[in-house]
C-alpha cells in the first residue's frame, strides 16, 4: 500500500495487484486515536439564524482574562471558513462571510482579535492557521467581522484521469468554423489576426468527466434568473467559472493561453441504482447529482486549449473545477488534475494524469 493519507477509502491508494508471499501473519493493522482537544470551547458563531451560521468570534486571552473577540473579514475566504466549521463539529463551509452587518449579534465581542487569516482548509483550529502577527484590520470589526455558514453534506467534485488521457488529440481546425468559439473567448489572442476565409488554429483537444463523489447534488449557486444565454451554443451555462485549462513549462509559467471555461452542468451518467436529475435541455434544472458525472466530451466547441503558437515540447496540462470555490465541497483537494504531454508536430501524447497534490494546490502555480 502507498497511501498519500488524503484517500477518502484505501482502494483510493496505489498498491501493487501482484499476490506476494504475504501471510495473514503479516495482516496489516491500525489503532485510531481521536483526542478530546477541547478546540470546540475556543470559537463559536454568533447572531445567526440557525446553529450553523453566524459571525466567527474567538476566544482570547486578555490582561490575563479571557474574552470573546471577532476575526477581521478582509481576505477570509472559504478555506477559512471549512476550518471553523470542522472546528465546531458542524460538517463542511458553504459560505465564508467578509461582511456580518445583518445578524444581529453581541456586540461585546466587536473588538478584533486576529487578522490574515491564511488557512489550507486542513487545519483542525483557526489557531493553527497562519495570520498576522499583529492585527491589522482598517474597517474593524463590528460589522465587518468575518462570518460562515456551514453544511453537513457537500459536494465532491474528482476529474476522470483516464479519460482525459484516452481522448487527447490535435485537430487543425479551419477559422470560419471556429466564430462561435472566437465570440466566447476559448481561442488564443492571436486568432484575432487569422484570416477567416483562410486560416487554421491548431487545439490541443480532450474530455472532461468529472464525478460527484460527495454527499450532497452539486448545485450552480445562481438561481435561474441569473444564468446567462449563450446564443451560440443555444442553452444557458449556470457557472461562467466551472474549469480552467492551461498549459505549464516546467517553471510552472503558462505557455499557452488557456481558458476559463464556462459550463451547462447536467447528469451525463451515473453509476447503477442511481437515476439522472438534472439536464441542460429545455432551461432544465442543472446540476450533478451524487453517484453521477458530467461529461463534456473532446468534440464539443470550446473543450480544448488553443496551441498554434506553441513550440513542440515537454509540457504540464493542468485542469481545475470549481477553480473559484464558488459552490461548497468537502474536499477541494481533489479538484485539480495534472498530467505530462508531449507536443509533437503531428500528435499529442497525454500521460500520467493523476490527482495534485493537496498541499500545492492553493497556490496553484507550484504544483506537483
């Protein structure tokens, strides 16, 4: 067994297949610990309407006496907000509020006691986060004070590596086919100089199936009423933000101009037992239901990174979902791909894809 330690089921693990002379006197074991740490009596949520929301506030040491004091909501963030609410026992972050001036709270505890917050998500306290030093907060507390909302089941997003190897393919695509492409932003910069009459881009083509691993429907965060119209796809995408592709030198610098990439979220599939909700036809309801998965496959417009400038080479293709963490998940970790492709003159060769690693991922530019 070679386990990262972030595997959600030890089949999730690499171990080798072949029978060895193992014996059941060699029968792995564990022993759990789970220690009271008392993290729970240092933090609670103030003001909101249920249990699970409310402004963060934190339990300080003061002229020798403790009080409660709230965190500043300039640059908290989701990742902040997933530590409070493991913190408390109360599941995974659905919201992280940078503003908490509509509940009503005790403004005894406006006063604030830490700043910066700069949490992984990993984290087991807030006290465990990086932040300021010294506190640092020009609004000031009150009701800029940072709050969360949380949730007990979330979402869990995990791209398909196989099927991303399987499906890579260079296609040389003439540029009066690619208008509608060209209108939605999923082209380089420099197709605005290819003669539409005559020229050709080259893209760097592949599928995307991402499964829901979690325990609750991925759901758009906009409501109907806000979905945009795409005129020349003919349906509407939910989120303008649902994945970006891009391709890295071994610097980990961008080479090629990849694309944020807008999506109709929709049940393509699902695995036995479980039935399909959500579809984008007809202003249908979207989503991706637990147990199912959306498939954007390698044929369809926009699915592909624009490579005609790019000098053959070794390359890193790396995808992110849900890059801006706009809908709740329990485990964001898993949320980027990384594989090695090989450009060549005529093909493309697309090689160990696999999950990045949870550590590099927040920073996004120094994984692997």
């Amino acid at each position: 067994m070679d386990c990262t330690g972030f595997e959600k089921s030890i089949t999730d693990c690499k171990f080798s297949k072949e029978i060895r002379s193992c014996t059941h006197e060699e029968d792995a074991g564990v022993r759990c610990n789970i220690p009271a740490m008392g993290f729970q009596t240092q933090i609670r949520l103030n003001g909101g309407r249920t249990p699970y929301e409310g402004q963060v506030q934190i339990l300080h040491e003061h002229n020798g006496t403790l009080i409660w004091g709230s965190i500043c909501g300039e640059g908290w963030d989701i990742m902040d907000a997933m530590v409070v609410c493991r913190q408390l026992n109360l599941g995974y972050a659905s919201h992280a509020f940078q503003e908490t001036w509509y509940w009503y709270r005790d403004t005894d505890a406006d006063n604030v006691v830490m700043s910066g917050m700069k949490c992984s998500g990993t984290e087991m306290a807030l006290s465990h986060c990086p932040h300021d030093a010294k506190v640092s907060c020009p609004k000031g507390g009150g009701r800029y004070a940072a709050g969360v909302s949380c949730t007990e089941t979330a979402a869990d997003l995990v791209l398909n590596a196989k099927e991303v190897e399987e499906t890579s393919y260079l296609e040389d695509r003439p540029m009066h086919v690619l208008q509608c492409a060209m209108e939605e932003n999923c082209l380089a910069s420099s197709a605005v100089n290819t003669s539409v009459s005559e020229g050709v881009r080259r893209l760097f083509r592949f599928s995307s199936k991402i499964h829901n691993n979690g325990q609750a429907d991925f759901r758009p965060k906009t409501g109907r009423h806000a979905w945009i119209w795409h005129e020349c796809h003919r349906h509407y995408h939910s989120m303008e933000v649902f994945a970006h592709y891009d391709l890295l030198d071994s610097n980990w610098t961008q080479v090629a101009e990849g694309h944020k990439a807008s999506f109709c979220l929709e049940d393509s599939d699902c695995i036995d037992g479980v039935q399909k909700q959500y579809e984008c036809a007809n202003f249908g309801e979207q989503g991706v239901s637990v147990g199912c998965y959306d498939v954007y496959r390698h044929d369809i417009d926009c699915q592909w990174i624009d490579v005609t400038d790019l000098k053959q080479g070794d390359y890193i293709f790396r995808i992110i979902v849900n890059p801006n963490f706009e809908v709740a998940e329990s485990d964001y970790s898993n949320n980027v791909m990384l594989c090695n492709v090989r450009y060549g003159s005529l093909r493309v060769w697309v090689y160990n894809c696999h999950i990045g690693k949870l550590g590099f991922y927040f920073s996004f530019f120094s994984l692997f």
